[in-house]
C-alpha cells in the first residue's frame, strides 16, 4: 500500500464489496499512518489495485476508483 510516494508496507484488510460486485470499503486491521482525506494506492492479494481515501481516524476507507491502470513499461515484454 502507497500514501503519495511513501510505501506503508502490507497491512491485512478486510474488503467489503456491494450488492453490484463492486468494492466499497477496506477495513485494516489497524489504524493507518495517514490523515483523514489522504488518499492510498492499495493493492490487493490477486493482483488488482484499488484507490481509497481514508476516513477520519478509523481503520476504514472508502474505496474511490479502482484499476486497470495504464502500463507504465516502455518497452514491450
């Protein structure tokens, strides 16, 4: 998981996902070191990445947008 450019390391999260399949909330097993409002960059166990900004001072945040991203190689594989 990222806040901006600094890497906050692997932290267990629990996913809550909507009646639509889509992820709405990540619980963490604790409270994170970033502010109410930041938003992190959080990849999930197979693969996908999800944008969340966090909320308040709990170990919860609201999922905001998700991946693909666009591929960031320069050259092809």
């Amino acid at each position: 998981m990222k806040c901006g450019p600094r890497n906050l390391g692997r932290i267990p999260y629990r996913l809550e996902v909507s009646a639509g399949g889509q992820a709405s909330l990540v619980e963490f097993e604790r409270r994170l070191p970033a502010k109410d409002g930041d938003h992190l960059h959080l990849t999930l166990e197979d693969g996908r990445m999800l944008d969340c900004q966090v909320i308040d001072s709990s170990p919860y945040c609201s999922v905001v947008g998700d991946g693909p991203y666009p591929d960031r190689r320069t050259s092809e594989r």
